[in-house]
C-alpha cells in the first residue's frame, strides 16, 4: 500500500456504510474485499471474494474481485480464469478496475490476452504502462520508446526503463 492510510480508512467506512444502507450491494461488498487485499487481510479477502461468487455469480464486480485476491495470493491461472469468467460477463464494462486484469496474464506470460485488459484504458497513463511493459516483453522495443512516458508518480521505474531501451 503506498497511498496515505487515511485515505483507505475513508475508502473503508464508504464502503462499510454503503453495505448498512444496502447489504445486497455487490459494490459495497466488492469494495469493502479490495480494501481487505490492499491491507493485507488476504485470508480474509479469499474467504469473502469466494463467498461474493458463490452469493453473485452472475456479477461481473464478484468474479472481479476474487480474481483480484486470487493474484494477490500467487494464485494466477485460478486469477485468470476469474477475469476471462468476469470478460465474458461484460466484455466492455469498466467495473472496478476489470483493466488490472491485465496483470494477471503478464505474470502468466500471457500478453496478448493482457491486451486485451489494457485496451478497457485505453489511451490512460496506466494503460500506457502495461503497454510498455508487454512490447518489451515481446522484445519491441523501438514500439515501447514511441508511447508517451506514463505520468505515475508511484510507478517511476517506467523512466528508468524507457532510459535504458533508449541507450
């Protein structure tokens, strides 16, 4: 986690009071097993995204979500085979950050279905990021120098690693 705990702990309550005032939401449920991941309750989170599907299965945010925890826990093929469940939902939605998707099939080695996750951003400076990162693992390398640098204060390795496919 590198944003400001305060910050999670209002993300938190939202979400909390958001599933008081409506305990069917999916969203709120959604939110509330991300928060768990990124504060390192993934035992938690596991057993919470688990039972979001098994209560939502027909939900995109559900199978999202466990596909999140999933990645943060090593399981990758069991990540992916979430996110392709989630895609098939709703191939076009932007529900939850779907694009980190990407993620899970560049840790599998999977790049041109990475793509295909990238591509619900285009044009961002994140998805500016992935796309660096997948043209040079498929050694493209003058393809990756042409893409504008992206803009995230957190990720500044992307300059270090522009530099050095520059020289």
């Amino acid at each position: 986690q590198t944003g400001d705990p305060r910050m999670m702990d209002k993300f938190e309550a939202s979400a909390a009071r958001a599933r008081a005032l409506d305990p069917a939401s999916v969203a709120a449920d959604a939110s509330l097993t991300l928060a768990h991941t990124e504060r390192g309750d993934l035992a938690g989170a596991l057993k919470e995204a688990r039972d979001l599907v098994r209560r939502r299965p027909d939900t995109v945010e559900s199978h999202f979500v466990l596909s999140y925890v999933l990645r943060y826990v090593g399981l990758v093929d069991e990540a992916v085979h979430e996110c392709d469940v989630a895609y098939s939902l709703d191939r076009y939605t932007r529900t939850v950050g779907l694009r980190s998707c990407a993620v899970a099939f560049i840790l599998r080695g999977d790049l041109a279905r990475a793509s295909d996750y990238i591509q619900l951003e285009y044009g961002t400076d994140w998805a500016r990021a992935l796309t660096i990162h997948t043209l040079v693992g498929e050694d493209k390398k003058a393809e990756a120098l042409r893409i504008t640098p992206p803009r995230i204060p957190q990720w500044n390795s992307y300059d270090a690693l522009l530099a050095c496919l520059a020289n």
